[in-house]
C-alpha cells in the first residue's frame, strides 16, 4: 500500500486556473463543527471533485481549554481529576499515564495489589472503549441506532464497576502517585468475574451479525488503507498501528506495570484498512478478557497506596520524566519537567488522536465523502484529548 | 551531546536510519519556555585576603526549547531525547522543523508554534492549531498575561464605535 503524498497547503486551496480560488468543478465543503459524523466539535475542510476528495484540512481547536497551562498552575495531584476529561471515555488509562510518569520522576512505588487494580480497570476501560467505538463505527456506515445502543448496554455494565468502585461513571480519578485511592469494595471482583465471565457471549454475538456482514465489508475493506512506513514514521499509535501490521504494543515493549505476568497476543492487520481497525478492536476485546481472566484470580491482598506516598506537600525534585502507557486509543504519554517546587515547571500531555489525526488526509485523498466519514470513525478520536 | 543548530535535519536522518538506532518513530514533539532569570549564587571568594562566603546575580538569558521524544519500533528501544533551541525567545526564536524526517511532527510542531511561539523553519503548514487564526500571543510562555475579558473578539462594530469617538471626542478625566 502507499499512500500519496498531499500536494498543497494552507486553508484554502489554489485550484483554479486563472488564479482563483475555485475554477467551478471543484466542491468546498466545510464538514462540521457541528456534524453528527465528527463525534464532537470538529471539522473537516473538503475539496470535492464530484464526491471524490481532492484535499482534506482538519480543523479543531474548539474546545481548546489549555489543559497545560491550567496544570502548570496547580500542584500535581490536583491536575489527577483534569486527566479525566482528557480522553472522558477512558478516564483511568489517562490516570495511569499521569501516575506513572510522576512515579518514574519522583521514585515511589506501587504496591502489588495496586498493579492489579490499575491493570484491571485499565483492561475494563479497554473493553469499554473498543466496544463502543465499534459501535460507533457502525452508526457512522448508516447502521442507525441498534448496533451503538446494543454496545452502550455492554459499556453501561462496565460502567456500574467503576460506579461502585470510584465513585463516578467516566470521570473516575481512581489512581494517585504510588498506587489507587480506595480498595476494592465487597462484591466487587465477583461482579467483575461475571461480567468478564458473560463478556465473550455478547462479542460472539455480536461478531456473528456484524464481522461477516456483506455491507459492513463492502464499505470497509480496501478504504483508508495506511502503509507501515507512513504509519511508523507519522507516530500512528494504538489500534491503527497494529491494524497496519506493525509489532508495537506497549504492553508488550514497555511492560510497564505487571503486564509481563500475563499471556496475551498482540493481533496485527494485514492490510491497514478500516474493516482491520474494526477487527484489530474485536480481537483486542478478546485479549483484554484473556488479561482480565488472568488478573482476577491472581489479585493478592495488601496495601494499595506507597506509604510514602504524600498527598499535601507533594514535591518531586529537580528533573523530568516521560511516562507513556497504551491506552485504548494509543500511547497516552505525560513529559513532565519539575523544577523542585509544589508545581510542575512543564506539563505536556501526548495525546494519541491528537497525533492519529496527522495522516487523516492522506488516507481520505481519492476516496470519497462517504468513505471519509468511515475513516475518521476508524480513527477513533475524543475531541477532549484532541483539543486539551 | 551538543551539536550546531545547522546541521539538524542531518542528525535526526541519521538517528532515523542508523541501523543501530533506528529511531523511526517520533512519538511527543513539545515546547519548553525558559524565560531569562537571574539566579543568586553563594560564591566562595578571597575578599581582602579572607574566604567569605558572597552573594553573587548570575545572569541566564531566556530561551526556548523543542523537545523530542524518539523511539524505535524496530529494536523497541527508547526513549532518546532531542533538544533544539532557541537563539533567544524573541526575534530569533526559531528551530528547524523535523517533519520532512518524521511526519508525526506535523501536527505537534504546529501546536509548538501555536502555543509557545517557536518557529519551525521549513514546515510545511506552519498555521495556528488549537487557537483561533486571529489570536496575536502565545499562551504557553510564562510570561503570557491572560486577557480580562476572554470572550473578546474583534467585530465591525469596534470600527463604527472607533469613528464615533472620533466624532465626539471623550474628555479625559483627570485622577
């Protein structure tokens, strides 16, 4: 597969002869902000011929509330409930990433039972995200309703553990530096063994209907096909890298955490297009159960928090650190420089659709405007992550 | 490792494809401000032939980094970090774009560009990102001062408002 390159830039293209900025033929179109397709506030710049796209500049920036700066401005812990919003369908990934990154800088470290929790919702907040998404997915080739509702009744049982573990539904802030802030309440890994024990009979179910499906196949394969170079060499992380056949799951390179005690593949597309991204996200479903499975029996008991661990007066000495872990969306990396004091000097989050939005052009050049809306679903963006 | 701003494009080819490197994957591409400070140093000095102990002001000029984080996809290895600054954090505050080697740096340097001001010679589509076109400062540096009013925006109506004044001059009122 290769990909061409795009010819032009700048917000609005030359394509007319004469000079203008349009020579009639050609279609702008301005796809959202407020377009149901986006999932969010964003919007995509098209020029169409006919209804092939001839250039496509993503625009966002709408909910740009300047996450970094607010986190400069506050001690460590109190940007824990920020990292939240981020990404607000896997807010405990995004508490992981931002825990880690502050323990590799400031050395404490996690107790045990601890990992397991973080590896447990961590793998929870997965299963969610890829069965919604998949479901997303579906609603934007036209399958209105039945698919995304029938994944959010999965997604709501996910929900309930968090509910009852953390307190909140999506904006969790579970994990603080050196381990989580509660323990498991009574019942709870009982309920999580039911749900990962009845998990694989709604995936069968659902891969039944859906995998083979005739028009999900016409409308997906060979469409945003992604080489493995451009996809290295454009920092594509997540399920998209994988779905083009590239070995990288941090999982399995970091294995930061615990996550070298248990067995689990890493499944690898073949042909980098949609319907590998949307395959890539069931097997991955499969994978996180494996994980699950692994991680509730093997749950020891003990503390859950580094003794040493402080909540007020938190101050990291003088250094930086980057902590990156694979969330369901990518790799979701903290840099985080400390000059000493109560804040962080520099505060930067990687946010992976963010970055996975760099080739959006690249793979919707030639394709046309119904392909274009699949492929950015494929994508899998949150505009929160997007815009910080 | 300290190398002459110059020859960057040539350094980051090279740690792309060195077969022993192989950093091909430019994950996290930021800005970094350091804003000129005066330090003060305890200094240890013969002052009329006796050892004291002397307050001394060390001077650092401002500046601005880019920060990279690189990573192999291949070996698995990382991450190495790639630092380019800044002449200083005005006029001059400008670095070489990375994105002809590693494409990941598109998006991310124009997020430099947006929020800390750092110009990357030889990017593509070097445009505001998350800020609207029209806004003027940085709002990542430290010395950024935020707007009293941020639903501020500019409207024809500041044109008309402008020529009104103009008609009727407002008398200054004296404190």
């Amino acid at each position: 597969v290769s990909n061409p390159a795009p010819q032009t830039f700048g917000i609005r293209p030359k394509v007319g002869q004469d000079g203008s900025e349009m020579d009639g033929e050609m279609l702008e179109v301005s796809m959202g902000p407020q377009h149901p397709s986006t999932h969010g506030v964003f919007r995509m710049d098209v020029v169409l011929d006919g209804e092939t796209v001839v250039k496509l500049k993503p625009v966002f920036g709408y909910l740009h509330r300047n996450h970094e700066k607010i986190a400069e401005g506050t001690s460590y812990l109190s940007s824990m409930p920020y990292t939240d919003r981020l990404d607000y369908f896997c807010s405990l990934t995004n508490n992981w990433a931002y825990a880690l990154a502050v323990e590799k800088m400031s050395g404490l470290v996690v107790p045990e039972r601890a990992e397991y929790i973080r590896v447990i919702t961590a793998e929870l907040t997965r299963l969610q995200n890829h069965t919604s998404l998949c479901g997303f997915l579906l609603q934007d080739m036209g399958a209105l309703g039945t698919p995304l509702m029938w994944a959010f009744r999965e997604r709501e049982k996910v929900l309930d553990l968090f509910e009852s573990l953390t307190g909140a539904r999506m904006m969790c802030n579970y994990m603080r530096f050196g381990g989580c802030r509660c323990d498991l309440p009574p019942g709870w890994l009982e309920q999580a063994r039911k749900l990962v024990d009845d998990y694989p009979r709604f995936l069968e179910e659902f891969e039944t209907l859906l995998s083979g499906n005739e028009i999900l196949m016409a409308r997906t394969q060979g469409v945003g096909c992604l080489s493995k170079e451009l996809s290295v060499s454009a920092s594509i992380t997540g399920p998209l890298l994988r779905a083009a056949g590239v070995d990288y799951d941090l999982r399995k390179v970091d294995r930061y955490g615990i996550y070298d005690r248990f067995e689990f593949r890493v499944p690898l597309g073949e042909h980098g297009d949609v319907y590998d991204r949307y395959m890539i996200r069931v097997l991955e479903l499969r994978e996180s159960l494996k994980i699950l499975q692994q991680a509730l029996k093997q749950i020891p008991e003990g503390p859950i928090i580094d003794p040493k661990a402080k909540l007020r007066g938190f101050r990291p000495k003088v250094g930086e650190s980057y902590g990156r872990i694979e969330g369901p969306k990518g790799e979701i990396g903290f840099y985080l420089i400390s000059d000493g004091g109560a804040n962080p000097y520099r505060y930067r989050v990687r946010p992976p659709s963010f970055i996975n939005l760099t080739i959006l052009e690249d793979m919707c050049l030639g394709r046309s405007i119904a392909d274009a809306v699949i492929i950015l679903g494929s994508v899998d963006i949150v505009l929160g992550e997007v815009d910080r | 490792l300290l190398v002459a701003p110059a020859d960057a494009l040539a350094v980051a080819k090279f740690l792309r494809d060195d077969p022993n490197l192989r950093l091909e994957m430019c994950s996290n591409v930021t800005g970094v401000d350091w804003p000129e400070r005066d330090e003060k140093v305890k200094v240890k000095k013969l002052v009329d032939g006796v050892e004291k102990e002397v307050e001394e002001v060390r001077h650092h000029p401002g500046f601005q980094e880019a920060v990279y984080h690189l990573f192999s996809v291949s070996l698995k290895h990382g991450p190495v970090v790639l630092r380019q600054r800044t002449v200083n954090r005005g006029d001059d505050c400008s670095v070489t774009s990375l994105t002809p080697v590693w494409r990941g740096c598109e998006f991310q340097e124009r997020e430099a560009y947006d929020l800390f001001g750092l110009r990357f010679t030889g990017h593509p589509d070097l445009r505001r990102i998350l800020m609207w076109d029209e806004f003027k400062d940085h709002p990542m540096r430290k010395d950024y001062v935020e707007p009293d009013d941020y639903e501020y925006e500019p409207t024809p109506h500041d044109e008309v408002h402008d020529r009104s004044k103009a008609h009727y001059p407002v008398p200054e009122v004296k404190a």
